[in-house]
C-alpha cells in the first residue's frame, strides 16, 4: 500500500527550484527512500545513489569526476554515510556551468553529521520528513497511528503483533548498526537502557542529574546521549519559554520519545487494548498531540510553559506575532483549569485550544475552545497571519 505524502513531496520541490540541493532529512525507515524514488519518476535522467549499497560507495570513491559529469536530478540516499561529500558539493554547486540538482536523504541531523551546515551554508534547501501524520493516513485512523506509530512498516502491517514485532526489530538495529555507523561508540546495552528511562520520563522535564545517577555517569553524559538520540530523530527535545512574569519558571526542557509506536514498545505495552489502562497513557497522548500539532503546523517556534508554583502549558506556538496555547487531556470532556487560565493571563495567548480523544468541538471561554485530535489538521486554516 503506497500513502500518498504530498506535503513533503511539494517541499522538496520548492527547496530544488530555489537551490541546488535539497536536503530530506528523518529518521531511517520513514518513508524517504520512496518519497525520492517517487520524486525521480517523474524527472527522466535522475542519478541515484545509495550509499548503504557498496557499488555506489565505489562510484563515489572520486566524487568530482562521478558527480561532475552528471546533469539533471541526482538522488544520494544515506549521505550520512560519507561526509566528505559535502565539500565536493559546495564545489560543484558553485561552477557556473552545473546543471544538476542534488536531492540528499540523511538519517540524521546535520549536527550529528560534522561539516554538514558550513559546507552547504546558503546552498541547501532543508526538509523535515517523519512517520505517517493524520493528514496522510486519514483521520479515522488516528487511534492506530497513536497505537502503532508513524513508520510506514509498523503503521501498515498485517496485525498487531506484526507491528509490535517490527518495532522492536527496529530500535535493536537502529542501536547496533546505525548508531555506530555514524562514529558513535557507546555500548548498545547502555544507550538501550538510557531510551528505555527517557521512554519513562516521556512528557516530563528534563532531569540530567537524575538520569546521571540511574546510569551511574555523569550528567554531561547523560546530555551527550540525549543528544544522539535527536539527532537520530528518535528523541524530542521540547525547549521551555520563559519571560520576565515576577514567577519562577522552569527553564529545562521537556522529553519525548517522537514516535509513540516505539514508545510503547519501550514501555513493554503489546497493544491497543492495553494502551488505555496504561499509567503513561495521558503522557502517550500528550507526545502523539504535540507530533501532529507540530507538523501540522509546520513551526519551530514551539515551545512548553511551566512555573515552579503548578501552572503550566503543554505547548505554546507563535505564529504571525501571535500565541497560541495548546493542552492535550486524555478526557471525555476536558473543562478549564486554574492552569489553564493563568497561562492564558500571564502568557497574553490569543488562543489556547484543549485537544482531546472525543468526536465534537466546543467552545469553553471566549479564547478557550475543545479541539478533537482528529481535527488537528483544521488549525491549518485557523492559524495564520491573521490569527483566529
């Protein structure tokens, strides 16, 4: 079953008529691969390379000359794998006479990847490729998506188990052979155990000094694997915001793991009939709201709010000089919370929305409303330059 993907398919396409790369970017298994190979059916001519296979890595053993003769669009998968390529491209892109494009797929993060940013500064158009969101899988499915996560395998497999089974493969290959690959040396039983206590710690705030201890390391340890975990796209880390109130406010950050499929196979949950009585479902569905919000919206400027007397706000986004909050409450029917309004006093917010797991949108307080999560997809429309 192919998902047509056509928001990230569009991008690609912007970042390629305004420079010449594009760089697609994601966790391994997400789709990239086929999102490319669609990408260059339709350009005749298109060059790819895949530098897990050993052939293209002896092509590219002297990328000038290879590179250098080609025209059109050259795909190269798994760029990670090969730093050295991006000096090659910054001369390439840079001869008048090129007639390429590059469309670069990487499995992690240009600051896992050294050279990455200063090389192409200027020359790459960058975009963000996850699992499955409710826009491509419908939002009847949305109960599934949460269960199973967002990585096309897991999302499409026959049952459940077959999903389950796919996950755990997944997080003991990721751990064994593509972490090392990119120059990281840690025991893989170390880093294992490490995801295993963010996965508890999943929606909370950021304690490196208790992370430390449980590990028996320091906590600049602790934040170095943090870091390869989102720069491998498995982790995210969720900045606070804070401004001069007169109030104590958090300033870590939160954590989440970034899928919920591999979340709850983390976790040890089997299914989705297990899920609801599981002490970190709400923790789940706050991670699963602040993913889809995210990419619905397609923003950087998130961020959580918490004061060190109680009041706090899963995410608040600016968009267009305005702010928007957003709580998750797994919940029937949520209502307002002492929380609720002191963040919209004190945070001046143009609108705080409740998402929720119901059917039916309502309105609470002039700027406080009731959002079902599968109508997430709608802030699209709402949220703009002029706001509400």
């Amino acid at each position: 079953m192919l998902v047509d993907r056509p928001t990230p398919t569009n991008r690609i396409r912007e970042a390629l008529a305004v420079h010449p790369c594009a760089a697609l970017t994601g966790p391994r298994q997400c789709g990239k691969t086929t999102l490319a190979r669609q990408i260059s059916a339709e350009s005749p001519g298109t060059t790819f390379f895949d530098l897990e296979a050993a052939v293209d890595r002896r092509r590219l053993a002297t990328p000038e000359q290879t590179l250098g003769r080609l025209s059109g669009l050259v795909v190269i998968d798994e760029v990670q794998r090969m730093p050295s390529l991006f000096e090659t491209l910054r001369v390439l892109v840079d001869r008048p006479d090129n007639d390429a494009r590059f469309l670069l797929l990487g499995s992690a993060s240009p600051q896992l990847v050294k050279g990455v940013s200063e090389s192409l500064a200027g020359r790459v158009g960058l975009v963000d490729l996850g699992g499955f969101s409710l826009s491509e899988t419908g939002t009847d499915a949305w109960r599934k998506l949460w269960d199973r996560g967002g990585f096309p395998r897991s999302f499409l497999a026959r049952g459940t188990q077959a999903s389950s089974l796919w996950r755990r493969d997944f997080v003991r290959t990721l751990l064994e052979r593509d972490i090392p690959q990119l120059g990281i040396t840690i025991p893989t039983e170390t880093l294992r155990r490490f995801w295993t206590m963010i996965a508890h710690y999943h929606g909370q705030t950021w304690n490196a000094a208790e992370l430390a201890r449980s590990l028996g390391s320091s906590e600049a340890t602790a934040r170095r694997y943090l870091d390869i975990l989102a720069g491998a796209f498995m982790v995210r880390v969720l900045p606070p915001w804070f401004e001069n109130l007169r109030k104590r406010q958090v300033k870590a950050p939160k954590v989440y793991v970034r899928d919920t499929g591999l979340l709850h196979s983390l976790l040890g949950i089997p299914g989705e009939n297990q899920l609801p009585g599981h002490p970190k479902v709400g923790a789940s569905f706050e991670g699963f709201v602040v993913e889809q919000l995210l990419g619905a919206l397609e923003t950087r400027d998130a961020y959580y709010w918490a004061t060190h007397a109680g009041a706090e706000l899963d995410l608040l986004v600016l968009e267009g000089g305005r702010r928007y909050g957003f709580e998750c409450k797994f919940a029937d029917a949520p209502g307002t919370t002492r929380s609720m309004r002191v963040a919209l006093k004190d945070l001046k917010l143009d609108h705080l929305w409740i998402v929720y797991p119901g059917d039916e949108g309502y309105v609470l307080d002039d700027r406080i409303s009731a959002l079902p999560v599968a109508e997430i997809g709608t802030l699209v429309e709402r949220i703009g330059p002029k706001g509400w």
